[in-house]
C-alpha cells in the first residue's frame, strides 16, 4: 500500500519475525493489487470461462466492478457481483470479487470484525479450489488465481500483526510466486511484478543494511529498470494503474525522498479513484510534506464533511493538527488535536501506527518549542518506534 516488493516481501517474512520489519516492508499493500490481477488474468484466460472473453458485456462488467469496488461505490460493485455469480457460481474468480469488496468496504479490516470471518473463509476457500485444480492447461489461471487469495490474505494478516497466520501461508505462497516469472511479458500488467522485484531486491537492503547478506541469497535486480517497468505498468495495465501509482509514490516518498513526483502520482491515483477515502489520505499526507497547505486543508475540509469512516477521522485530526502547527502556527490547538488524533487512530492497532508517529513528532516538537525537554524526548522516541520511514515526520 506494496509493497511489494511483493517477492521481497515473501523472501524475508519467511526469514524475519520482528513487527517493526513487517510493517516497513508490507506498508504498501501488495495484496490488493493481486487480487485485481487476477480478475483480469484468470476470466481472459480461464477455458472454464471462455465465453467470457467473447462476450463483451460480461468483460466489461468485470472491470467496472473493480472500478466501483476502489472508488467505493459499494453498492454498484455488489450489483456486479451477483450478476457474475449467476453466470459462474462459486468461481474461484468471483469469490476473489466478493473477498475484495469485503476488504474495502470495510477498511480497515480487523479481527474483532464481524465481517472478518466470512473475509478469511472466501480466501480459503479460492485458494482450496486452486489446489484442487488439476488441468495442466489452466496452470497459469490457477497460479494467478491461488496468488490473488494468497495475497490479499496475507495482507490482511500482517496489517494486524497476525505472525502465526503469516508464516505458514508464506512458506507456500513463495514458490508460487517464483513460478510467475515464467508468465513475465506476456501480460503488460506483469511488468508490474517485475518491476516491483528489480526495484526492492536492490532498495531494500539498502534502506535496512542488516538483510543485505539475506539480500545476497537471490538474484540481483535493477532499481531503474525497476522503476520503468513500473511506470510501463502504469501506463499500460488495463486493471493494476491505481496499484502503480501507489508503488511509484510509496518509492519516491519513502526511498527516494522526492516528494514531488510522489505528490504526482498519489495525485493520479487520487484523480482515479476520488472516492477512495485511503488515498485521498494519501494524497493529503503527500500535499502536506510539500508544505501545499492551502491544497491540502481544502480537500480535507471537503472530505471530512461528507465522511463517516472512523479511521479517515482519526487521519484527519492529525492532519489537521500538522494544519495548525506549521499554517497557523497555532501550537496550543495542534496539540489539542494530535492528542485527539492519538487516541481515535490508536483503536485501529497497526494500522494506525504511521498516524500515530505523526502525532508523536508533532508533540515532540511543540515540546520542545515549549522548553519541555523531556517530554520531547520521549514523544520522539515513541514516533521513532512506530515509524515507517524516519524521514517522514513534518520536522521540516
């Protein structure tokens, strides 16, 4: 949300087991796009579903589905499933459509979710079916498909810090992974796989020193070309634009640290899909470190008062706190607001915690300005720990 780095991923989560790593890695969200993947890859190709490939309609449904299902128009995108599970019940396809609208619907998914048993036993049960697929020419359908699942399970687990869940589903997932490469090319959308394995294989060992021996174990990849076949992706995958978009901002934010060409393309992202409230988020957050307060505090402004999500209000009272502090210089309510912030993101457990670090850097700094030593200490520290990138925290 990226992640991935999605190789990357499935190579050290099968090494590594501190929460901090996990974060860091997952942060961008790879099992998202995995799942939109293989909602084009497995009914193009799919002989079971042949006809849909010929039938126009039904291939067009498909995609607009998706494009309801990220631009949360919830509604619509259950209206597309039921019209795909009559024509194909119980297709690993379509449970992967409902598994999907399932996640987004109710972002951020959690365990104490009610919803969150029927999320897990719809990605089992895609992924049960896979394994009994014994068709040698469906093999590329099925690996996708079983990848999808995989993904977005996986997703789920590590967002909420869920190790024992981990594992075991990474130890199967990661030959399956390797497997893909054989499919490399011949999708554009595929380009997307392997630019995001050229990029992290070199980017992440060296932004994290301690697995560059790890790092070693695996063929070297290329973070330029990485990049381009990101940007190929990007411009030419029919169903994965959104998710290159966020993998380009997530590199140039995070890795890079050039801020204005993430802005531009968490903006395109957010031009997509303008009702998504994750990456209206996004795009705030990356308005705000370009000091674009007047952007940022308009789209905020408007967001804020036709949105009843939680955690987009938890984000909001940070954001509006950064608003107070650097526009309005205006200490004594940002503080009041990064305290609110605090605890309203706090409730959302992992998920929160790159919010939470704004919070904390925030209170560091009124502190310190205040005089109050201690107290800046002690919040810095707190940002510091749950930080993904220690270079995002709005000191400047």
């Amino acid at each position: 949300m990226i992640p991935s780095k999605y190789l990357i991923t499935i190579l050290i989560f099968a090494l590594i087991s501190d929460s901090e790593s996990r974060d860091l890695i997952m942060k961008s969200r790879p099992g998202i796009l995995l799942v939109i993947i293989g909602l084009l890859f497995v009914i193009e190709n799919n002989d079971l579903n042949a006809q849909v490939l010929k039938d126009t309609a039904s291939f067009e449904l498909i995609k607009k589905g998706v494009d309801y299902i990220y631009n949360f128009r919830f509604n619509e995108a259950k209206g597309v499933y039921e019209k795909l599970n009559s024509l194909y019940p119980e297709h690993p396809v379509v449970i992967l459509f409902r598994g999907m609208i399932g996640y987004w619907e109710n972002y951020p998914l959690l365990p104490s979710s009610k919803e969150c048993g029927v999320f897990e036993d719809n990605l089992r049960k895609s992924i049960q079916l896979c394994q009994a697929s014994d068709k040698p020419d469906d093999e590329a359908e099925i690996l996708v498909t079983s990848l999808c699942a995989r993904g977005l399970l996986l997703l789920f687990y590590s967002d909420n810090d869920m190790s024992l869940e981990v594992f075991p589903l990474v130890t199967s997932t990661y030959p399956l992974i390797r497997k893909s490469f054989r499919f490399r090319g011949t999708y554009p959308d595929f380009y997307f796989f392997t630019g995001l394995y050229n990029y992290y294989r070199e980017a992440y060992p060296e932004f994290n020193p301690v697995y560059r021996p790890l790092a070693a174990l695996f063929p070297k990849g290329d973070k330029m070309l990485g990049i381009k076949e990101m940007q190929v992706a990007s411009g030419k995958s029919i169903v994965l634009k959104a998710e290159s978009f966020s993998f380009l901002s997530s590199i140039y934010l995070g890795y890079e640290n050039n801020f204005e060409k993430a802005v531009y393309y968490s903006r395109l992202r957010y031009e997509l899909y303008p009702n998504n409230l994750q990456y209206i988020a996004d795009y705030i957050k990356n308005l705000l470190l370009l000091k674009k307060y007047d952007d940022a505090e308009k789209l905020l402004k408007t967001t804020t008062e036709t949105s009843a999500n939680q955690y987009f209000i938890a984000q909001s009272l940070i954001f509006n706190g950064i608003l107070q502090e650097k526009k309005y210089h205006n200490n004594q309510q940002a503080e009041i607001l990064y305290n609110k912030g605090a605890r309203a993101v706090s409730a959302f457990g992992p998920y929160g915690n790159e919010y939470l670090s704004y919070a904390y850097f925030g209170l560091s700094r009124i502190s310190s300005d205040s005089g109050e030593r201690q107290y800046k200490r002690t919040y810095r520290k707190l940002a510091l720990k749950l930080t993904h990138y220690r270079k995002i925290d709005f000191d400047d």
